[in-house]
C-alpha cells in the first residue's frame, strides 16, 4: 500500500502541509524520556547540590522555551500558539526521566513541541550536571500519546504512567 508524503510535493520538493481547512479542536501531546547517570551524579540533583544551581528548574523553563521555538528549529513545523506547556520529572534508578505535556486549540497537533520540551530539558540537565558524570546517557524520547486532531486519541501500548 503507497501512502503519499505529506512534506513532499508532486514534483519531489519539500513543502509545509497546507492546514488552512481543518478544523481547529483541542490537541493534546505528551512526550518522554530519561537521562541515565552514576548514582552520585542522581543524589547530587535530587538534594539540590549540583555545582551549576537547581538543575531541574533549570531544565523545566528550557524545555517550555523550547516548545515554544519548535518552529524554528524543525523546518516543516508550523509555528503554534501553544495553550500550555508542561515539563515534570520523576527519579528513578540511576536516572531522571522527564514528561512534557503540550496543549493547544487549532489546526496541528503539538506532539513535535512536547518531543522538543523532554529532548532539551534533558540536554539541559546534562549541560547543568556534566561536572558530576561526563557519561550520562539521554534516551527512550518517544511520543506516548495524543490526543485531539482527524486521527483522535493514540497511546503507546507500553505506557504507564
């Protein structure tokens, strides 16, 4: 079955998709991923004694500037008028894994802006905490569910809150 690309035209040519007759409705996109690290580095975050300041406020006001700015740094996007923007993190072992909820009324979804906010936000914890574990390792960014839009609601089958 040959499903057509949306970003690319007849003649083969890169091109924003047209969403000036759809239907505004409440979208909804929830993002995740984690950043592993040694056990010293995590302790240091979780007291709050990283030698760079509060790491995860930090990196919770990167990830919302970054939602924001999605438009600019992934060419096809269309620039939003996002609603809210969320970023959370939870410990776990020897890792911070962040979420990133986004929300908007109009045309487009947001599952780019909330992959966005969780990919800097744990760039930025590792720009803040590098002096306490060069290794750390950021991973598992995947989109866990949306909400709202033509194709309605979709959750990752392995996601559990």
């Amino acid at each position: 079955m040959s499903k057509s690309l949306t970003h690319i035209d007849s003649d083969g040519t890169a091109r924003m998709v047209d969403v000036g007759a759809k239907a505004e409705t409440q979208r909804v996109a929830i993002a995740s991923g984690r950043i592993t690290m040694t056990p010293q580095a995590l302790a240091a975050i979780r007291a709050g004694d990283a030698p760079k300041g509060d790491v995860l406020g930090t990196a919770r006001i990167a990830g919302i500037m970054a939602a924001k700015r999605t438009a600019d740094l992934i060419p096809m996007c269309h620039p939003l008028m996002i609603d809210a923007v969320n970023v959370d993190f939870t410990f776990e072992d020897n890792a911070v894994r962040a979420d990133a909820t986004a929300s908007l009324t109009g045309k487009t979804g947001v599952e780019m802006e909330a992959i966005t906010a969780v990919s800097i936000a744990l760039v930025t914890i590792y720009d803040m905490a590098k002096a306490l574990d060069k290794g750390m390792v950021i991973g598992d960014i995947r989109l866990v569910e949306k909400r709202g839009g033509k194709s309605g609601h979709w959750r990752a089958e392995d996601w559990h809150e």
